[in-house]
C-alpha cells in the first residue's frame, strides 16, 4: 500500500520528468512556420513535420551515440532517411532504423571540422561578439555546419560580409549572414 507521502513524491517525480521536454507545437502552427519559411504548401509541410517527428527519437538516440562526433542531419526523402554528418575521419557503416513512418536508411559521412557541440560552444563563448557587436542574433545550422549570424541594419550587414572570411579563417568556422526584422522586446 502506498503511503500519501510517497504518492506525492512520486507525483511531483512524474511532474518534474514531464516538464523537462517542451509539448510539441500544435500541427497548425508548425504547418504555418513551415508553409512560411520553407516556401512549401500546406499538404508538404504536412509531409516534413511528420518526417521530422518519426526521425527525431533516431536523430536524439545518434546524438546521443556519436557525442562529441556528431555535428549535424539533413533528412532524405523518397524513401525516408537521414545523412548524418560526423567530425573526424572515422568511418561508421550505414543502417537502417524503424520509425512511425517505416524503415529509414541512416547514411553517416565523416569529415566535418566541428561537432554540432563545438559550434555551440563558440556561439555560447561569445568570441564571434567582439567581431560582430551589432548582430541580432546568432545560432547554430547543424545541417550546414555553420554559424548564422542575423543582422538588422544593412550597412552593418555589408561591413560584417567585408569581414567574414577574416573571421573564418581566425576561428575556423564557415559563417552565413542573414538580414533578419528588428526584435522587440
């Protein structure tokens, strides 16, 4: 028989372990943001959304395999799959993996100079400040191995372009610079 104070522990156990992982949006907004930023109609970014959420526990369990080797996916379609994209030069042999939506072929392509990790460490460090004090933003494209870097202004956009591959060359990392809107807070 369980007592109520354990009842309790083991109620705010189960609550705490369900607010670690954010719910997944809502179809029709993830519909909207993808119809939006990927310039696809409603029923194909129907498609990508339920790519994307049968490969995810796949892609999570290869990040989890792969560590600090790991540097980023790009899905495949016809037939479903993922290019997985390592650090370093050591070969891993392909395999096919189940998901909600069939069989998937996993390619791995070794190779890439920095981890996903590695990228977020250095957007984390902010080193890319103080060459770019004015960018609105910055994050890590896993599926391109790089830096993307948003900018307002578009003179402070075309200055940060004159600099780019001074920069890369310095820290060893491919950057892209994107005009983004203004944010409000």
């Amino acid at each position: 028989m369980k007592t109520p104070t354990a009842a309790c522990i083991l109620f705010l156990i189960g609550t705490r372990l369900g607010a670690a992982e954010p719910p997944a949006p809502t179809l029709n907004a993830a519909v909207g943001r993808v119809t939006s930023s990927e310039a696809v109609d409603e029923a194909e970014a129907s498609r990508r959304i339920a790519e994307r959420r049968a490969l995810a526990p796949v892609n999570a369990a290869l990040v989890q395999e792969f560590g600090d080797r790991y540097a980023g996916r790009v899905i495949t379609r016809d037939p479903l799959g993922m290019t997985v994209r390592l650090k370093g030069a050591g070969a891993v042999p392909g395999r096919i993996v189940a998901t909600a939506m069939g069989p998937a072929q996993v390619r791995f392509v070794p190779g890439a100079r920095h981890s996903s990790k590695d990228l977020q460490q250095i957007v984390a460090s902010n080193r890319l400040r103080s060459y770019f004090p004015n960018a609105g933003g910055m994050g890590v494209n896993a599926a391109e191995g790089r830096i993307d870097i948003g900018v307002v202004d578009p003179d402070t956009l075309k200055a940060y372009r004159a600099r780019q591959a001074e920069v890369e060359k310095a820290l060893g990392v491919h950057l892209h610079f994107k005009r983004s809107a203004e944010v409000r807070l």
